[in-house]
C-alpha cells in the first residue's frame, strides 16, 4: 500500500500513506479500532474531523484510515472528550428538566386532588372531624404550591442551563469547524 493516490476526478493529490502503518478499511473496523459505534464515528467525521479517506473520492464512497492517524487525531483531541462530555450534560440536564417537568406536573394532579378534597370535605363543615381535616388540607395545598412554585424555578434555572451549554455547544463547533478548515488548507 507504499502507492501515492493521485487525482481523482479533478481533486488535489492525497498525502502519501505509510506502508507500515496498518490500514482500517470501512467504518466498522474503524468504529471498533475507536471503541465507538459506527454512527458515532461517522458523526466524528463529519462534525470533529476526523482522519479518514475516501476510496474513490466521493462523499459517499467507502472510506479507509491508518492507525496511526485515528491515534494522532485522538490524542491531539482532547477537546473531543471535552465535546462528547458536554453533550453528554446538556442530555442529562435535558433528561432531569423533563422529570422535574413530570414532578411539576404530577404536583398539579396532587393538589387538584387535594382541591377536590378539601372541597368535599367542606359540605361537612359542621363536623368537627371535617374541619380539622380540612384544616389539614388547607396546608397540604399550601405545601403543594410552595413546591409547585420550587420546581417551577428549578424547570427556570435548568432552561437557562440549557441554553448556555448548547449555546457553548454551538461555538465549539463552529471554532472547531475553522480550526479544522485552517488545517485542511
């Protein structure tokens, strides 16, 4: 494989590939040599860069790719890791929203029940029994709206997260994009 590629349908000439470094031919070999899947890999290629070859030049044709290449690019990517822990965040910061979401909403049920039961007990107002009860009631509601507003404010904070990390998200991208231009020129 000491061959130099040369032009393919109007491109510019590939760097030479070093016949001793072992050669990854196809996504899956290259996904398992990264201890990734091959979606995962493949998104790595098209968002971060990643090393890989075009057999016959074209976007969609089948790829290849040293070793010793996916190793420099990883080690070199630190920044990689930095990326996947972040997205990795912003999913469970995606993931806690939606069940303080569920929480809040759950909190709702609650105290329409609650409501409904404190209004039930109601028509019994004159029974002693019935007033302690809904006397009872009357706080647990109480309780139920502090904590309706707490996760309300939590559900607040946690969007604003959001928005931070993916509009951090989005700037790593774009400076990676161009650092990633910049070498490829």
């Amino acid at each position: 494989m000491s061959q130099k590629l040369g032009r393919v349908s109007g491109m510019t000439a590939k760097p030479k590939i070093d016949p001793h470094d072992e050669m990854l031919s196809g996504w899956k070999d290259i996904a398992t040599h990264m201890g990734k899947g091959v979606r995962t890999v493949q998104r790595y290629e098209r968002e971060l860069g990643l090393p890989v070859r075009r057999v016959s030049g074209h976007p969609t044709s089948a790829v290849i790719a040293t070793k010793s290449d996916l190793d420099s690019w990883v080690r070199s990517s630190a920044t990689v890791q930095e990326s996947i822990n972040r997205s990795q965040k912003a999913i469970n910061v995606a993931q806690e929203s939606r069940n303080t979401a569920q929480d809040s909403r759950n909190l709702v049920q609650d105290s329409r029940n609650v409501s409904q039961d404190s209004r039930n007990v109601s028509q019994d107002s004159f029974n002693k029994e019935s007033r302690r009860g809904r006397t009872q009631l009357y706080a647990q509601v109480a309780e139920l709206r502090r904590e309706l507003r707490r996760l309300r404010q939590q559900v607040k904070e946690i969007r604003q997260r959001q928005d931070v990390m993916a509009s951090a998200i989005k700037d790593y991208s774009k400076v990676r994009a161009s650092l990633s231009a910049r070498g490829k020129h």
